[in-house]
C-alpha cells in the first residue's frame, strides 16, 4: 500500500507550524501532542505525568541523561508504558519523564514514529499510518500553533526553502560551499 501526498500550492505551505495532534494516554484524552522527527525518545512532562494520576511509584527508575538545546545535561525522573492512541491506532508506548516543562504534553519521537510506522508531514499538517492495510489519516492539531510565520515575514525569508535571498545581515545561495576545517585538524566537516 502507497500514500503520496498532493503537492500543496505557494500559498498553502508558506507556514512553519509544527506538527501537533490529538490522542488519548490510557484512554484519557491529550491535547498538544507533538510529533517530532528530531527527536530520538518519547518524552513526559512531569506535570502531565502527575496528571494522568500517575505518581513516583509508578516510574521505572533510569540512569538516563538528557541533553537540551542549550547543551545542559539534566538526568530523567524514570519511564512509564502507557496506552497510546493517535487516530484509530493504540500502541504501548514508553516515555521519558522529565522534570522540565515543554510547549507540549507529550513529545513523540523516532521511537514512536518508527515503531508506528507512520509518516508525519509539517507541511500538510498530517500523519498517515497504516493499520493493517488500511490507511488511517490523523489532522494535526490546528487549535495549538507555538510559531508560525506572517506571509509577509514568510516572503522575506524564503531561503528557508533552500532558494537564493540576499540581505543587509544574512546571504544564502545555493552554490556548494567549502567544507569547514577545525584549527589543527586534516578532518574536514
């Protein structure tokens, strides 16, 4: 079974959202989901963690160490299985608890994308996963947007889709550029 996705017009994909859906944790419903594809793990806020009814006892504990965007390395509270449902498809499922806060309540990673076997478009706002050999179409999540660009903003930037942009304080092209070398090193990055 295929799936292609429709090529959408310019002003169709001239956002940036990210992906959010809609699912259920242990049959209780959960809002901003986001579906990450940069992302290795499954992550939990705590606060959700707690939420769910879920307490300390609960938790595998874990020696697992995270690192943020920032580079800081913070350790996990510990894992949880639990039921999760996206779509028509329940799956178990392990997260990562972690005390930090994050603009989402679940964070679905490779782990979860793989294991499912769906494919996540930003761009058309979906996912499609398969059950058996039926296709399941999931809608992101439209009523939680973190960041999106304006039109006008969307067209002063359009390097972001790889297209040559010239300005006062950044220039993009799209001529090969020379590989980078580290100071007393032969490597090349």
């Amino acid at each position: 079974m295929t799936d292609i996705f429709e090529k959408l017009a310019d002003n169709e994909r001239q956002d940036l959202k990210a992906l959010f859906v809609k699912g259920r944790v242990d049959g209780q419903p959960m809002t901003k989901i986001l579906v990450d594809g940069g992302a290795a793990i499954n992550i939990m806020p705590y606060a959700v963690y707690q939420k769910l009814g879920k307490g300390d006892q609960d938790l595998t504990k874990t020696d697992m160490m995270l690192k943020d965007f920032e580079g800081n390395v913070s350790p996990v509270k510990g894992a949880i299985c639990v039921e999760l449902t996206i779509g028509s498809k329940t799956l178990p499922m392990t997260f990562f608890v972690i005390s930090g806060k994050g603009a989402y309540n679940l964070l679905l990673g490779r782990d979860w994308i793989h294991a499912n076997c769906c494919i996540p478009s930003t761009m058309h706002q979906c996912l499609t996963q398969w059950i058996g050999d039926k296709i399941d179409i999931v809608p992101g999540d439209s009523s939680y947007v973190i960041a999106s660009a304006e039109a006008d903003t969307y067209e002063r930037t359009r390097c972001i889709l790889g297209e040559i942009w010239e300005k006062d304080f950044l220039k993009v092209a799209d001529y090969e550029i020379p590989p980078i070398q580290a100071v007393d090193s032969d490597e090349e990055f």
